[in-house]
C-alpha cells in the first residue's frame, strides 16, 4: 500500500482527506469505530490548515504494527502557544476549539510542532484495537 497525499487548500480537500483516511483504514482492516476516529481526527486537522494556514499537505500510510501514520503539514502562521492551543474551548478563530484535543484524543498518538512563522506539523498514529 502507498502513501496517500492530499494536498489541501480548499474546505473540501478536508472532506476527500477524511474520506482517503477512511478508505485507507478500511483497507487496514479498521473497525468502524477507528475508521470514523481516524476520518474525523484526519478532517479537524485539515480544516485548521484551510482556516489557519491557507494551505499545505497531508499524508497517509500504514506502519508497523498495522498502523496508520497521518502527518499534515502547513507552512502557515503556526502556533504560539502549542500549550493552549491544545486545550479544549482555546480557539482564535471563534469557533469551538475542540479540533486539536479532539483529533489527540481520537487517535492513539499525537505529536505537533509548531514555530511561528514557521508552520505546523503534526504527526498522529491509529493503531486498532480489539472489538
Ligand atoms: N495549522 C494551524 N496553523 C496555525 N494555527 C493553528 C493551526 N491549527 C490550529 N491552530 C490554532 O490552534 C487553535 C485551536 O485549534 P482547534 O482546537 O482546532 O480549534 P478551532 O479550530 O475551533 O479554533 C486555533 O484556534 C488556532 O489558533
Ligand atoms: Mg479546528
């Protein structure tokens, strides 16, 4: 199985990512549990990149241990504080702010960096579990 690369710009290349991540899941032999995890996770963190980036990239491949690693990419504003961004109901674009911690909660690993100025990057891994 290849990576999958969607490069993301518009609102809806976060719909066809989260269906990529959905199909790819799918394929991995995801319960339907983890393959909505994984899509809803995958759509929070692309449309923080149209919202609050403009553009950049999101990648998909299986891993190890019937894994699934998503890494996003932005060369955008990035975050100042990564700290408060990643707590519920911190938002700076008045919406609910629950994308970030929800997306960290949804998958069994995530990892952000982020410099302003800089971008973001963010690494996250599903590994399923027994039904
Ligand atoms: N790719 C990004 N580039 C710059 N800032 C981001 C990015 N993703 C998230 N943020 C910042 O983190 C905050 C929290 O994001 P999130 O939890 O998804 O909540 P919301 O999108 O509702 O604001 C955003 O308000 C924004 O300030
Ligand atoms: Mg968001």
């Amino acid at each position: 199985m290849y990576p999958i690369i969607v490069p993301i710009f518009e609102e809806v290349h976060a719909i066809v990512a989260a269906q990529q991540g959905r199909a790819l899941s799918q394929k991995l032999g995801f319960h339907l549990v983890d393959q909505t995890a994984v899509c809803t996770a995958i759509l929070e963190i692309a449309r923080n990149i149209v919202k609050y980036a403009g553009r950049g990239e999101m990648t998909m491949a299986p891993v190890t241990d019937n894994g699934l690693e998503i890494i996003a990419r932005d060369t955008g504003p990035g975050i100042a504080d990564i700290s408060r961004a990643m707590e519920n109901g911190f938002s700076t674009g008045n919406s609910l702010g629950l994308g970030l911690p929800g997306a960290k909660r949804l998958m069994s690993s995530f990892e952000i960096e982020s410099q302003p100025g800089k971008g973001t990057h963010i690494v996250m891994r599903k590994y399923p579990r027994g039904y």
